[in-house]
C-alpha cells in the first residue's frame, strides 16, 4: 500500500480523513486531538450529519510528510470508540 500512495502522492502534500461515527458531541474533538498531537496546527473540520442523525461524517485535512504519518493517524483514528469508517 506504501507504493502505491508514494507513486499517486508527491511528499509534503495535502491529505483529507474523512471520518463516520456515532454522532455524539465528542466525536469531532476526540478526532482533532488526536490529528494534532501528530500534526500540531489548526483544524476546521467539515461536518455532515446523516439523514436519520445517527452518524456523523467529518472531513478533515492535514499537511502530511510522508506516508508513515498518513498511516499512523488512520491506526490512532479507527481506535476511537465512536468511530465506524475512516477513508
């Protein structure tokens, strides 16, 4: 998979999350602390609630080094309870 992103990314760039979970207030703030603690800076997310409410999508973008810090923050994002999709 690191092939592939280094082939259709060029290192530094622009990389957006998008995040599903639980629509629960938490959610966005358990995500954007987590993005800084390894990418310090500062965060609007986009917000969309489902149709029904339930979840949550949050789109938020990043300025990525390399590849090994796009993976470590999909790992640290999925371990959020909330959390049902990251992509």
């Amino acid at each position: 998979m690191e092939k592939k992103f280094t082939t259709l990314l060029k290192f530094p760039c622009t990389f957006t999350y998008k995040v599903i979970g639980l629509s629960q207030p938490e959610l966005t703030n358990n995500i954007v602390k987590i993005i800084q603690h390894h990418v310090p800076g500062d965060y609007a997310p986009q917000i969309k609630p489902s149709n029904e409410g339930i979840y949550l999508s949050i789109s938020i973008t990043i300025f990525a080094k390399n590849f090994k810090q796009i993976e470590k923050l999909y790992k640290e994002l999925i371990k959020i309870h909330l959390v049902k999709m990251v992509f």
